[in-house]
C-alpha cells in the first residue's frame, strides 16, 4: 500500500511508544502498511518502567505492573511474547491502621468493624448495579447520564453511606483506582470505569481482580519486547511538537524532523494531546475535551529491604493506612523472593503534598508508616526508589486521566472519535478496563483496525 | 534599574497583551522597569474585542464589554484614559419563552410563575449567605471548604429547589456567568466566584449589577489606549512557546526569538499557561492545576438591523429563551442608536453544538430564536456576526475559566503563587470580580507590584 502515496514517509505515524502505540504499530505491520513510531523519551513503555533491584538480578517495577484474569488482551499478548506471570504475594494477613493501631485482616475490606463492614457492603451493592446499567462504550446514553454526570464520586458515597469509616475506605479505593480524590472525579465516570472493569471488585482485587499477577521480567518486559519485535522505525527522543492534517494527509513534526503519512495514531495521555499545536486547530468539542480530562498524581515509594520479612509474620505485605503519606501498601517483591520490596502508593492531594517536601523528609515519612503497619525491620531498607508521576514532562500523572463532572455527557465520545486523518490509542480510550494495560493494548488494537479501514476505502 | 542587568534584553518580560498584560506593562513602566511585551496576536485586547457595524461609524463588540458601579478598578482606569460609557440599554420591558409563548416581565428574574418566583429567592438567599463565608483570597479555607468543593453547583441548585422552574433559571444564569453548565463547576468555585463580586445579583442584574454599562468606543478602546500609551516594545504575532527559568532570569521563546530579563509575567488563560514548554517544569501542584481549569465555551451571535425595532413596543430587547441556542439576549445597538443590534449568548453545551453546524444553519438557528422573542422583523437582519471564541487559538474558550470540584482545595493557591521569576495575571487569578475586566486590572497591578517588590529585594 505504501506505493500508493510514494510522496510519504510511511502509511501511518504512532506517536507514543507506549504499549498502546507499539501494539498499534505491530498491527499496522501485520496489515502490510509502512508505519514509523515517534517516542518523545529516550525509551519505551510510557507509564511502563522497569527499575533494578540493588539485591540479585531482578527488576521491580516503578510504573504500571498488575495483571487480572479478564483482562483477556494483555494475557493473549503476554503468552504470545513468551513473557511469563507469578501471583502477586497474597499469602497471610493484611494489616489496617485503625484509630492508631496496626489491625490484622483477610480480604480485600478490613473487617475491623461490622457496621463499616455492612456499610460498605451495601453502598458497594448500589454502586455496582448502577455501573451495570452504564455502556462503558456510551456512558453518556445511560438513562440515568445526566443526573449521575451532575455529580462527584465523593458527593454520592457521603449520601450513600451511613458510617464515617465507609467513605473513608471509598475514599482510599478510589485514590489507588484513579490516583484522584471523590470529589473530583464524576460519579458517571466512575461508574462507566467500573463497568469497564466488570465490578468494583474487579479493580480492588488481588485474587481475581486487576492486582492477581505480575510480570517476572517486569511490566515493562511486554513494551520492551514489541519494540524489539518492530520492524518499522522507532524514533526515540523525538516529542511530537506539531502536527498539521488534512484529509488523508499528516505531516508530523518530532524532534526537528517533518514526517509525512496518511494518517497518524495518537497513542499519549489526553491532556498531552493538548501541548501539540495542531494546525488547524482540532474541532471545538476536543479541544474543550482536553481541557476536561486530567492526569491523577501518583508517586510510587519502594523499600527494598534482604529478605520480605514481613512473610515470616505471616503478614502479606498488604496494608491500609489513612494516616499515612501512602495510604496503600503492597508487596512489590520479585517472584524469585531474592530481596523484600515494599511499594507503598502516595496518590491524588497527598502526592501533592509529598512532593513538596525534600527527598529525605519524603522517604522518612513513607518508611515511618511502613514501620506502623510492619514493624521497626521497615526502618532500615538497603534502598529507597521514588517515582513521581506528575513531575514527568511526558505524561504529567499517574495512573490514569480522568472525567470531572460534566466532561462524560459533553465530550465523552471526543475521546475516541478520529477527526479526518487522527486517530487516538492509549488506555483512557478503551472501553473494556479502561485505564489497564489490557485496555491499552485493545485501544492500540482498535485504532490500527479503523485506520487500516479509513486508508483502505481510500485506496478504492 | 535596568542597567543592574545590561545582559537582558529587559526588567520583565509580559506575556500577553489582554488587559491584564498591558496594564502589568503600565504599571512596570511607572515604576521605572523596562519591560517588553509579547502577544501571539497580530491584536491586543485578548478577550476584548470590537466588530466594526455596517451601518454608521461606530462599533459594536464581540468579546466581553460591560462595566458594573461596583467595578472601581475598570472604572478608574476608562476615567483616567478618557473613555466614555453610556448605559446599557434597560427600558421597557424583557421578554421569556415560557413554555413556548413569549411573556413579557420586568427586572432580572422572570415573574412568571410565583412559585418559581419563590423558589429562586430562597435559593438565590441561601446561596448569597453562603458565598459571603467564602473569602475569594482564599476559598480553600473556609470552613465548609471542602463540602462545598466536593459537589457540583448543579448537584447544590437539585437539592436546594423544589420547582423545576428554579435550576432552570440557575442554569441559564451559570451558563451566561461561566460559559459552562452547573454540572460542570464546583460548588465552592461557584461561591469564591459570587464573593469576589459581591452578590449573585451584582453577578447578573444590568442596573446596579455587572451589565450596567458599556464603553461608547467599544470595551477594546481599553487595550488599544493602554497599547498607544505604552513606551515599551510591544511584539504582535509572537506567541510564546517556551519559558527557561532560575532565580532571578527568565529567557522566553517568542515567535522565533529569545528574549532575556529578570521575571516574567504571565497574563494568559490558564490553560495555555500549560502549553508553553517550560523550562525546567513548573511545579506538580501549578501544573495539576493547570490540567483542571478549563475555559467555558461562548458563541457571540449579533444580528445588525437598520433600527433597534424592539424598543417601538416598548422592549427592552432583553431576553431569556430556555429553547433556544441562544438562551440569553441582549440589546447591543451602540450609544447613539445608529443602528440595532441584537446580541444573543449560545453558551456551555449549547456552544458545542451549534459549533457542529454549518454557518448558515448556524445564523438560522439564532435568528429562528430571536423571531420567537421579539418578531417576524428579527428575521431579516442586515449583517450577522459570529464570534465563537473556543475556537480561538490563543483563547480556546470564554468568557472565563472555572474549576471543577476538588480543583480549588486541592490547587487553588498555585493559581495566583509566583514560581521563582514566574508571576501571573489574568482575569481568572484576581481575587476580586474575578473573570472580569476589573479583575483583570486589579492583577495586572499585583502582578506588577510583586514583581517590582522581588526585584527591588534582589538588588539590595
């Protein structure tokens, strides 16, 4: 096909060599058409990143990292890249700060108090019937759009609860789930991201849910095997500055260099989008969109400690902890249990706040809770990794982008929608685990397909 | 001071030549600071912008243009630059599509329905008492700060009526006052905002309130006086694209060129503030931020007539058409009645769509909505004007910008707090009549002021 437009650098440009645009670029490939992948950093993955441990040869991951059972795309294209899973460390209790004192539990609710137990129990009940009756497809055709689009998340748990521990752990769910508080978020785009997910529990979950598995080599081991794999150019350190269209025709301008195609895939976090001057501007309802649809803040802290002693407890390495700069804590360590590594999430205003304090003021503060929930051997980790999302120039938050009220009934179907020759990929446009690696890996899929199509019929 | 740095190319450098900008220019130079400012425009005024008419010598205006009594900033500064006001034109009666018939009233709020009538005050009462417990300066403290700024005003207008007639008339009046929908903004913004006004009323009445009166030379003759005045450089057609920033020196990137000085400040809609490409980033709370104050979306539609035929019957040429695209509708003829002008405000949502048309179902869609108020003789205008301001690329909205829920307790202070060199202007940062002219003086001064204070401390 790329004899037909000879004039052209390639068939089709992918901007972002994250998982969606690398899986984008490999389909694009399979169809016959010439593609060239424009990456701004000096690496892929996007959200993706490995990190090596100070102990043995295993990696830890600072990014993205979990994989569930329905998450059917990212498992068919890890077994397709020979890239091996273990279960996330799920043996043994959780442990819960509850009015100042460390509180063992099972399960993914701390069952510290039956009235919070049966609180949540019910709220989460009504919670899920309505994200059933929400099209993660067409949110904004729910009958109930307008009227759920109207609020916050954080408006209906405190209408919908009765106790004031309920909220709170809604309030820590939805702070790990979207890296925002409540009150940001709509509860329209909440619920459509539940739905997206199949329930709540599916996205709060370890055993069966989005945290069940990890990657041996690490998350960022499937990005670093498809660039591997790629046959087209992989342009790194090449942000996308500009990028003018017209009907079947895109000239991209990435690290200095102008490159023509046919069409371009736009594979980065929404608000992104928006720092590209396109010429001419993009229709009002994208543009506004944009404006619309910001990156929640996440830091990711990790001790790394010789061994997970907390395992020797009996302990899971799971914790929640209101008081705490990370409210939630997992056990990060590599499946070969080589080195102990505790991954505490500081997320939405408290990453804020941590981020302003100096690098040793931050690490005090996250160790002083890991000692609260596991003891004083947390004190003393051989190292101490810091990731902070939100400072990064290439995606600006973590771990998702997300809707304020209003943003889903107005501009939702911007999100997805190619305008001419544009095409968008990235785990925001999915629609089935929106916000996941599986969702980006079908978002890359999708836009290869429509774009595949769009030049085809141009081709008659 | 300038020869403290003869490296610079100036003092202070402003980027835009809006009100704010310009008047920051004015008062640097005042105090003896050379300044040079740049403009992405090959105008000045930003969101203040006259139309010629096509009928006699005078203009009309299709950007903001009114003044209320209560506006002493905007006021002092027309006196000082000679520039006269007439009253917005209020005789005669108003009218209100009211379940398909055109029903005449009088004042703000349409008596056509007591219980509606009824509903509006109590909730318009219990909302002023509110917003007075809100300090503009610092919304994020007040007591209920983080209630009010976790729900809607949409939600707060559901609760706290009991006609449906009521958040009608809230809503036509938030999408005129913010150019968005009440499901879109904050609770407490909404509060910060009504505060830094004064009242609600002063927000939406035309005598005694915001649209009190108008310039006789147009609202642009403000920036286009203040630009004659100047001493200093003024750049058009240099859009700035990136900052570079330490202590005490800014170099900014306009149209090409680098340009050198001891601060800068920043007088543009926030969220183009997020597409320069600072160097180094600007911190995660300023630009969390950034990513979450959008810009309403406003379509200016003006139909031209020979004569303000409305004014015969004895009409003010005011109206409210909840079935319209254009809901609200002004008379816009200019002071000496040379011609008539009907100017209609198609707003938030109503904006967006009738963006997607093209312009001659556009006009018909407006027009069709002013026959319905005023007559079969609003059919047949002699010129029809169009301004849709989110389509401008150095605007992407109007009239102002909002912040959803959580936005203000979250980053509220990082809206208007220098960085280093870095200081800001611009209707949105003022603390009082914030998103107006005024306020857009009034920061333009503190800006000016700050930054004069900094440089003066760095010499000592």
């Amino acid at each position: 096909m790329s004899a037909e437009s000879p004039q052209n650098d390639a068939d089709v440009i992918v901007v972002g060599a994250g998982l969606a645009g690398l899986v984008a670029a490999r389909e694009l490939e399979a169809k016959g058409l010439s593609v060239i992948v424009c990456e701004a950093r000096d690496r892929v993955g996007g959200r993706l990143l490995n990190e090596p441990l100070p102990i043995g040869d295993q990696v830890t991951e600072v990014g993205g990292e979990w994989l569930g059972p329905t998450q059917y795309k990212i498992n068919a294209l890890a077994d397709e890249l020979g890239l091996q899973r273990h279960a996330t460390y799920d043996e043994g209790d959780n442990v819960i700060d509850w009015n100042g004192k460390a509180v063992r539990y099972g399960g993914a609710i701390p069952r510290v108090n039956p009235a919070v137990l049966a609180d949540v129990g019910q709220a989460q009940l009504r919670f899920e019937r309505m994200a059933r009756s929400v099209d993660p497809a067409e949110p904004w055709a729910a009958k109930s759009a307008k009227r759920w689009d109207r609020q916050t998340l954080g408006s209906w748990f405190a209408r919908n609860t009765a106790t004031s521990g309920a909220p709170l752990m809604f309030e820590i769910a939805a702070e790990v789930i979207w890296g925002a508080e409540p009150a940001d978020i709509s509860l329209l785009h909440a619920l459509a991201y539940t739905s997206a997910a199949g329930s709540f529990s599916a996205l709060i979950d370890v055993k069966g849910g989005a945290q069940q598995e990890r990657f041996v080599e690490g998350s960022q081991s499937v990005p670093l095997r498809l660039a591997e794999q790629l046959s087209s150019p992989l342009l790194l350190e090449s942000p996308v500055s500009r990028i003018d269209h017209h009907e079947g025709a895109v000239s991209v301008y990435a690290g200095g260099r102008e490159l023509t195609a046919r069409a371009v895939i736009v594979a980065i976090p929404p608000p992104l989008t928006g720092h590209i001057d396109w010429q001419p501007l993009l229709p009002v309802n994208r543009d506004q969109l944009v404006q619309r649809i910001p990156h929640g803040a996440a830091i990711k802290c990790l001790a790394v400690y010789p061994r997970p002693f907390w395992r020797d407890d009996g302990l899971s390495g799971q914790a929640i902890d209101p008081a705490g700069p990370a409210r939630v804590i997992y056990d990060n360590s590599p499946a070969d249990g080589s080195c102990g590594v505790m991954l505490g999430f500081v997320v939405g205003n408290r990453a804020r706040e941590l981020a302003e304090l100096e690098p040793q003021a931050r690490q005090a503060a996250v160790l002083k809770g890991f000692v609260r929930m596991f003891g004083a051997q947390a004190a003393q980790p051989v190292a101490y990794i810091e990731q902070d999302w939100a400072r990064e120039r290439w995606t600006r938050g973590c771990p998702v982008c997300y809707m304020p009220p209003g943003a889903m009934t107005a501009h939702g179907a911007a999100l997805r929608a190619p305008i001419g020759p544009i095409h968008w990929a990235g785990a925001e446009t999915a629609t089935r685990w929106t916000g996941y690696m599986d969702g980006a890996v079908s978002s890359g899929e999708d836009a290869a397909n429509a774009v595949a199509a769009q030049l085809a019929t141009a081709l008659v």
